[in-house]
C-alpha cells in the first residue's frame, strides 16, 4: 500500500507492506485522517518530543532512526478481521477509535512505523475493543474531528468549567477552535478568543465565540475582565486572601499556543482565583513568576489526550449534533499533498483542519 513516510523531518510518499491484522485486530480502510498540528511538532522537533516523553513517562514516543507513518485522527471502513475477534460490526462499515493498539506492548498509533502504521497511508490497524461504529448520518469528515474534539473535551474538563465560568481562549488554531466548540456545546458563554490572525478570528465567531480579540490592538485580559463583569454577589468569584473580593464571574483561560512566555503572560493577566488550563505543546524551557500564582492563588492545569469515556461521550455528541463544527473543515488533500499541507498548516492562518483522504 502507499504511506506518508516521516525521517529525518522530511515527507515522502512511498510503498509499504499492507498490515496484517494480529489477534483482536482489525484491517481498515483508511477515510479519513485530520492533519494535527502535533504531527507538524512531531516532525520538527522529534528530538525534543522524544526527550520530553522519555523524562516525563521513561520511553520515547517515536524510533527515529526508522520512518514513522503519522495519523491519529481518522476514520475508517471495516476490511478484515484478524483472529481471536467477536466481528460484531460488520466489514464495510465506517469506524472510529482511540488511536491505540492494545497489544502486550502497546501501539500508540500515528507515531509508529509502517508495520503498525498510522492513517497517513491507505490502511491500517486497529484494536476490535476500541472501535465504534460511525451511524450512517454522521458525514465522514466530521467524524473524523472526533478526536481532536476529544483532546478539547479533556482540556475543557481537566480546567473544570461550569456555567458560572467566562472563559478566554488565547489561540485560535485546531486546538484553541475545538476548545471553543466545546465550551458552545457545554452552554458556556460569553466565550472571550484572542488570536493574531483576522481569519482564525472570524473562525472563533463561527464556532462560538461571543468576543473577539486582535491582542496587537487591545487586551485580551480587559475583554475578559469586561465581559465577566457582574453587580451580583452571588454570581462572583470567590475572594482572594490578599487582594479581596473582585466584581466578576470566575474566569478561566485556555493557552492554545504552546510558545515560551506565554504561560507568564496568562498568570499576569488574568483575575485572582483563575484557572489556566494549558494545552498548547511548548517544546523548549518556559519560565514563569510562581510568587504571583501564590499572591492570585490561581491554578495552572496541564491536559493531554483523553480517557476512553471522553473520546466516546465526544463521539456521540457529534452523532447527536451537538457541535457545529463545519467551520473547523477548511481542506482536503491526497497522499501526495500531504506535504503541502504541512507547510500551509505552519504558515497559512485560513487554515484550521486539513483532512487526508488517501483514495485522492
């Protein structure tokens, strides 16, 4: 079959052996696979990926004296089983599932090689426990946002939001978007975005967002303190210790970046009692004024990933309806664009998720 080969940061488009399902697996076509901006990281700065997992969880995430076969943000079509499986979703039905292969080692899929290969190639495999079937309404390329909703749905709940929270989304990228939808579809408003760029801004207002911020014009942390604003004392944040009481909602931001200084930025800027919830990958050391955390008494959250549960209560939201998440579509291309969409990913803002669909 064709692959998208990762090495040495180059792509390149190649034959690969077809995988063959072991036991408890299953062979898919693949659909369609979202381009994540973790793939971009990924191929940039390996090294640093590698280091960051090998010191945080004792492995690396990648062997990169091998090619790697990117895509963890797919759907798929049913081809074959492999033995040992209950078949209980019939072959040429479309599937999704957790990017995960349950073996005695287990696969995280999309950051292996070809004999275990992510969706950036013309199939793959997949765990039979893990998949869910996709409902004949739900359109192929939106079920394929399941996962980087999912990323978004962990990030959403690990800062514990609740209805009495205004949130500030700082980054209007897949990640900062997907936050976004979510927060719309947890009935959490008014939605504060900031972003550089005027595209990714009006994407905010699609997907959601009630205020948008050019932070080159005006702060971001005004518009948030704006639009918490509250005369009721039921409806405000706790006081702090030190600086008292404060007239507004609790507030939460999301970084949706991941570039160096911005963490202090958000500390800096935001009410006392705020959490910060951050999902935004920042491969290189940061640093940050812990004595104002402790004089705001504010929470700083790190989120990754997402549990089994989230991935599929994400899921039936989408075959629900409950996101309209169109928006967040801007492009698709083939095996052989795959590259090309790297480089418009890194570079274009019109840009929020390009999906590959390997029968181009």
């Amino acid at each position: 079959m064709r692959a998208v080969l990762m090495q040495d940061s180059q792509l390149r488009v190649a034959e690969v052996p077809e995988p063959v399902p072991g036991p408890g697996e299953v062979l898919v076509d693949v659909l369609a696979c979202g381009i994540c901006g973790s793939d971009l990281h990924c191929a940039a700065h390996g090294q640093e990926f590698n280091a960051a997992t090998r010191n945080a969880a004792g492995f690396e995430l990648m062997d990169l004296n091998r090619p790697v076969v990117f895509g963890h943000e797919f759907v798929g079509r049913v081809v074959a089983y492999g033995p040992g499986t209950d078949q209980r979703i019939p072959v040429g039905r479309r599937v999704v599932s957790m990017p995960f292969l349950l073996r005695e080692q287990p696969v995280m899929l999309g950051f292996a090689g070809p004999e275990a290969p992510g969706a950036y190639g013309e199939r793959m495999l997949l765990s039979e426990p893990l998949l869910i079937e996709v409902p004949d309404h739900l359109p192929t390329e939106v079920a394929a946002l399941t996962e980087p909703l999912a990323v978004a749905y962990r990030t959403v709940a690990r800062a514990d939001v609740t209805s009495d929270d205004v949130p500030l989304v700082v980054g209007c990228g897949s990640i900062g978007l997907a936050v976004i939808a979510v927060l719309k579809m947890k009935g959490i408003h008014p939605i504060v975005a900031s972003d550089l760029s005027p595209e990714r801004r009006a994407l905010a207002e699609k997907l959601g967002a009630d205020v948008v911020v050019d932070p080159t014009q005006s702060s971001p942390f005004e518009a948030l303190m704006a639009a918490a604003a509250t005369e009721d004392p039921a409806r405000m944040a706790s006081p702090s210790t030190v600086l008292g009481q404060l007239p507004v909602r609790p507030t939460v931001a999301f970084e949706c970046v991941g570039v160096p200084g911005l963490i202090q930025q958000l500390i800096a800027g935001v009410p006392p009692g705020s959490r910060i919830a951050v999902a935004g990958i920042n491969m290189t050391p940061d640093n940050f004024e812990p004595a104002q955390c402790i004089l705001k008494e504010l929470d700083l959250r790190f989120s990754l990933y997402y549990s089994a549960e989230e991935f599929a209560a994400t899921f039936a939201h989408l075959a629900a309806g409950d996101f309209d998440v169109a928006p967040l579509l801007t492009g698709t291309v083939g095996l052989d664009g795959v590259a090309d969409a790297f480089a418009r990913l890194s570079n274009n803002p019109r840009d929020a998720k390009i999906l590959l669909d390997p029968s181009l």
